[in-house]
C-alpha cells in the first residue's frame, strides 16, 4: 500500500519490478544404486569427488560394479551424484559390535554392582537425527578406547563417572597398523544430560553408533565403560608400599611372546607431576634392555605415562600407562600387570608426605576391537534393488534428494534372470520420467557381439522409453585392485560423466557424443565396431562407443531408446529429451510463485516477462534453433489461453514453445568434378 501523507515533505515509497526471475536446474547429478563393502544401507548420500566415495563407501571393490561405476563418474566429469546402497538382508551379516564380555565396554566383574555391560558399540552414523546402521566386515577395522584423563569435576558425585572415548578407523598392512581416520568424545558421562555419552557419539561420529538396547540397568553410583587401567565408579584403595620398597615390580604381557620383567624405581621426595617422567623414562629405557625381544621394544619405548584425576574421594591422582602402538605387529592385548595382584593392582606411593598416589596397570585390550562385521552377498532378489516408496528403500531412498538428472543401476543386467533386469529397469524408467531425469541402461557382460546385442534389444523392447539410453558395447578399465589387469565394466557411469562435462563445457542442449566425447580412464572396448556395423545398430536407438585413431575411445551415438527410426519420435535424440526435461523442471520450480496470484492480465503478463527473460537467455547461449528469438521460441499467457471458464477454475495457463537443436547425425558431401571445355 502507498505510504499515507500526513505530514508535509518528501516521502519515499518502494516499486517492486515485478521481475521474478527463472533459474536453471542443474542437468547433471547424478544417482547410482548398487552395493558396496561398507555404507549406510537404504539412504541417498551426498557426494562431490572420489575423496567423498571412498570415505563413505570404502572405494572400489572388487564385488561392486557400481563401485567402478562412480570413480569412472568423476574421473569423465562428474562432480555431484547421490549413492544409495541396498543388501541382501539375510545375508550382509549384524553390524559390528562389541562383545559382551566383561572386558569389552562394561563395568569389570571386580565392581560392586557386578559386571554388566553398560555401553554397545556398532558400525554407523546419524542421519536426519536417526541412528543408521553401517553393516560390512570394514567394521571390524573399528577400534574403540576409553580413558579417564578427563577435567576436575565440580561436583564431586559426578567425578567417578567421567570418561573419554576415542574411535579409530585402522587399516592393517602386513604387521603394520595405520589409523585412517580418528574422533575422539571427551567428558562424556552415561547420566543424562548435556554430556551424555550416547548423544553426544550418535551425534558427532561418523564411524560408530552406542546404544543400551536390551543391556541391564545402570547402578545408581555412576558407572562408566571399564577400560585402559581403571575400574568403574570409585576406584578402590590401594595398596601401600611397603617400608623400604623402593622399586615396583611389573611385567609387560604381549600374547604370543614370553612375559617380560619391569622394574619401575619409585622416585625420591619430589614433585608428584614429576613422577610421571621418571616412570615413562624408565619404561623408555628399559626397551633396549637383553631381556626384551625386538619385536616387543615398541610398546616400551613409545610408551606414555599420564598422570590423571583430582585426588577426590571418587577419582584420586593415578598414573596411567599407555603402551606404544609402533609395534609390528601391533596386538591390542598387550598390558603391563603390576605384581603382585594382576591386572588392577594398585600401589599408593607417598614418601613424599603428599597425599596418596595411586598407580595402575592398563588394562586389556588397549582398545577395542569391533567384531561380527560381515559383507554378506550380492543381493539377487529384484526388490532390494526396488525397494518401496513408504519406507524409502531400494531406489525409492531417492525420494529424499531434491534433485537429480542422472540415474545408473551397473547391478542389474548382472542379475540371473533377465526377467528381473527387465522388472528393475521397467520401474526405474517410470520414477525417472516422474523425476524428469535419465536412466542409463547397462548391457551384460555376455553381449558381447553385434548378433548378441540385436538380441537383447528384441528381448527387452520393453524397455523402449524417451527418458532411457543404452550404450554398446561394453568398456574396459585398468582394475586398481588386479594390478592393471583388464576388466570389463558397465559404461553407464562413464557416459553419466560425460554427459556432466558436456553439460558445463557446451550446455545441456549439446549431444554428448562426437569427437570431444573421450572417454576418459577407459583403455579399450570389448567389441570393435565398423562403420558397417555401426550402421545396424544405430537405426535401432542403439548408441555405439567407437575406436578411432588419434581420437582414441569415442561417444559416437546421440539417440534414446525411442530413437529407433521405425518409432518416429519426438524424442529421438539425448539432447532434445534433456533439453525439454531441464526446461520443465527449471519452470516448474520458477513459477510456484504464481499460485494464488490474481488471475488476471497483469499476472499473466509477468509471467510472459518473467519465462520469457529465461527462454531469451538460452536463446542467446544457443540452446535453440532460429537466428531471431521469435524463430527460436514462443511464450503465450493471455485471454486466448486462459478463458473465463480457467479463471473460474482457478487455472492459468501458459503456453511454451522452442526450436530445439538436433545434432548433425549425418553429414552428407556432395561433390562433383567440373567439366571444362578445352579452349579452341
């Protein structure tokens, strides 16, 4: 509304330009569907590189052909795709989880309440705020360790109960043990809270998940996981030394190897903070004593002495000895056992007149080690692949991703019956033209030769559809994980790729085919096509990967699986199909502001500015056929297409009309030799 006068002046007043502007979707995300050794099962994840897959998914894998699928993505261009993972069931095995025994995240059996387990550990992360389990053996590269060396508690009641919790993701090669990735949750305590362990892991980690489901209740005095050289709750008293020891006598216990003698020179009167680097300086160097087996001088000569707690009633000054992971092999189990009294004896050293120092042994395992993790096998059942719309599984978990153009299935022609192959592709092809997007049929690895590939188009000419393409033949890559050696892929995420790097180098409106079209990564194909042969296929909607020389491995075809000539489609042509997709989805998210506008000629003429103004953009880029815009496109929004019966209706329609591009499929050269009649 005008702003009212009422006072004498100069008043200033706003004038929206009606000018609501259409944007452009992007035309090349993509979406795969497929199994893989690790990754959240039944959810679309986010990825921008290969850095991204390999974090998620664990890479390529020998058993995935959606795995080679996705690095072949992005080395052709990609840069943004959603992965979904699906498995079999009742084969991909429990996640990984910690054991039950006393050792393994509980309260030890030396405990008041008696040993119960108090916190589960399993493979997963959150999402949407849900817990997602992660199942695979890669979980069984989980490691988990609980210390104490945590912040001087306030309140007193609190300080038993404190804890830190460092997860690790390990891999093992040969005898040494390399940690990939590290989180670490410190203060955390299993009462509720703000620190509450549970929330604070589900939350923040994307390794592993806790959880008490169907674990006792928890004892009223504040228990925490045992673990590293503690006991839950309070720790008990120790035991004095007696008068006139001056050295502690210990051993170091590594499975597998003789136990070894220590013997730990208690300090002079001095600085208790000091005693922790006498103590590490001796450990550190009785590492190059004879009576230490070279394989086990690492875990004494890394070794760390902490000095942790607040000496309060719950949580008195104690020193904790960490042993060194540098060993090779490495064994978690590996524990120094002060004697006499095993694995939690506890000295109270005060021959300086302070207060009592605890000190106490680590106790085994060093870290957890998760356990149970399981692949499973390839899931030959159909309906893991399509999954269900309700529940979001299968392909569905799509459902959840705002946008993407792009989809590949490179599982589906490996499965037994070429029934289902046909089932699964069937129903993606409708949710592709519902999500106005492509599909990328894949080839099996038995159709090999021109005969056999004109036999599968006769088997499948169910699958003729303008939003579906299929590539001949198949490509071969050199397999990382078979030093070089050949291997025969689905070109599905190849040619997705390609379509990513044609559509920002050229537009959306360009074929992604031609001489420019490398595939790239790709060393060779598995049938070497003719001109002749090219010829047979290429009629029938088939598009056909090339050899030429200088120009290597080629996209040599444009066409849809409705491209064959016999069908005389409208939609014969990969960039013709794209192009309409990118424009309606482009105007249908453009034009949600017209809805309950006043249906009349001003709404009508800015829609007229505001689609117009996007149709001459992409004029001016070349997306259209016609050297003037008049040529090139129409928009039509007035009393001719909207009636007053529309109005009455509450309907406003618009009227869109464009030239697209067809590509040159076929380059005709007429030449002829002039005859010149000899001069007389």
């Amino acid at each position: 509304m005008p702003v009212r006068p009422t006072y004498p002046g100069v008043y200033i007043e706003e004038i929206p330009s009606g000018l609501k502007t259409v944007t452009g979707v992007s035309t090349s995300v993509g979406a795969f569907v497929g199994t893989f050794p690790r990754g959240l099962l039944n959810e679309a994840v986010q990825l921008f590189s290969l850095a991204d897959f390999e974090r998620e998914y664990g890479g390529v894998s020998a058993d995935s052909e959606t795995s080679y699928a996705i690095q072949q993505f992005f080395l052709n261009g990609g840069t943004e795709c959603f992965v979904v993972r699906v498995a079999s069931e009742t084969d991909a095995g429990p996640p990984a989880v910690v054991g039950a025994a006393p050792s393994n995240a509980t309260v030890p059996n030396g405990y008041t309440a008696g040993g119960i387990n108090v916190v589960r550990f399993s493979a997963g992360r959150s999402i949407r705020g849900q817990s997602a389990a992660n199942p695979g053996i890669w979980g069984d590269s989980l490691r988990v360790e609980i210390d104490y060396a945590t912040r001087p508690a306030a309140v007193a009641t609190e300080t038993g109960s404190l804890f830190n919790v460092t997860i690790s993701l390990v891999r093992i090669d040969g005898d040494r043990t390399i940690t990939l990735a590290s989180e670490r949750f410190v203060n955390l305590t299993l009462q509720p809270g703000r620190d509450n362990a549970l929330d604070l892991i589900n939350a923040g980690s994307t390794l592993l998940q806790a959880d008490r489901t169907g674990l006792a209740a928890l004892p009223a005095n504040n228990p925490r996981p045992g673990a590293c050289g503690t006991v839950s709750g309070a720790l008990a008293p120790g035991t004095a030394v007696p008068a006139g020891v001056t050295t502690l006598a210990a051993t170091l216990n590594v499975p597998g190897f003789p136990a070894v003698p220590i013997a730990l020179s208690i300090p002079a009167a001095g600085s208790i903070a000091n005693w922790a680097n006498v103590f590490q300086a001796e450990l550190r160097a009785q590492a190059q004593g004879p009576a230490v087996p070279f394989a086990l001088q690492p875990y004494l000569a890394e070794a760390i002495v902490e000095l942790i707690g607040d000496n309060s009633t719950l949580n008195p000054l104690q020193f904790v000895i960490r042993l060194g992971a540098g060993a090779r092999p490495f064994d978690p189990l590996a524990t120094i056992r002060f004697t006499p009294g095993g694995d939690l004896a506890t000295y109270r050293l005060d021959n300086t007149g302070a207060a009592a120092i605890a000190v106490r042994a680590m106790v085994s395992p060093q870290r957890f080690a998760l356990s149970g993790g399981a692949d499973g096998t390839m899931p030959v059942d159909v309906a893991r692949y399509r999954g269900a719309r309700l529940p979001k599984t299968g392909l569905y978990a799509l459902e959840d991703v705002d946008l993407f153009n792009i989809m590949s299935i490179p599982d589906a022609p490996t499965m037994a019956d070429p029934t289902e192959m046909r089932q699964l592709y069937t129903e993606a092809e409708i949710y592709c033209e519902e999500r106005r997007s492509m599909l990328l049929l894949d080839i099996p690895a038995t159709v090999a030769r021109l005969d056999q590939m004109q036999a599968w188009l006769a088997e499948n000419e169910s699958l003729r559809h303008p939003n579906a393409a299929v590539y001949f033949p198949r490509t071969r890559i050199s397999d990382p994980l078979a030093r070089g050696r050949m291997r025969s892929i689905a070109p599905s995420g190849t040619i997705a790729g390609l379509y990513a790097r044609t559509d920002t180098q050229r537009g959306v409106w360009k074929a992604p085919a031609g001489t420019d079209a490398r595939l790239r990564n790709v060393q060779s194909l598995d049938y070497s096509l003719t001109d002749l042969e090219n010829g047979a296929l290429n009629p029938l909607g088939v598009n056909c990967l090339r050899t030429f020389p200088v120009y290597s491995n080629i996209c040599w075809g444009a066409r849809t699986m409705e491209g064959a000539d016999a069908l005389a489609s409208d939609w014969k042509y990969v960039p013709v199909r794209r192009l309409t997709l990118f424009l309606e989805e482009s105007l249908y998210r453009g034009t949600k502001w017209v809805v309950f506008e006043p249906n009349d000629e001003p709404l009508w003429s800015q829609i007229r500015m505001n689609v117009g103004a996007f149709m001459q953009d992409l004029f001016r880029k070349g997306a259209f056929q016609g050297t003037t815009p008049r040529d090139a496109y129409f928009v039509r929004c007035d009393s001719e297409t909207t009636t007053q019966a529309d109005i009455d209706s509450g309907i406003v329609n618009v009227e869109i009309g464009f030239a697209p591009l067809k590509p040159a499929e076929f380059v005709i050269l007429k030449i002829q030799q002039i005859a010149r009649r000899a001069d007389v």
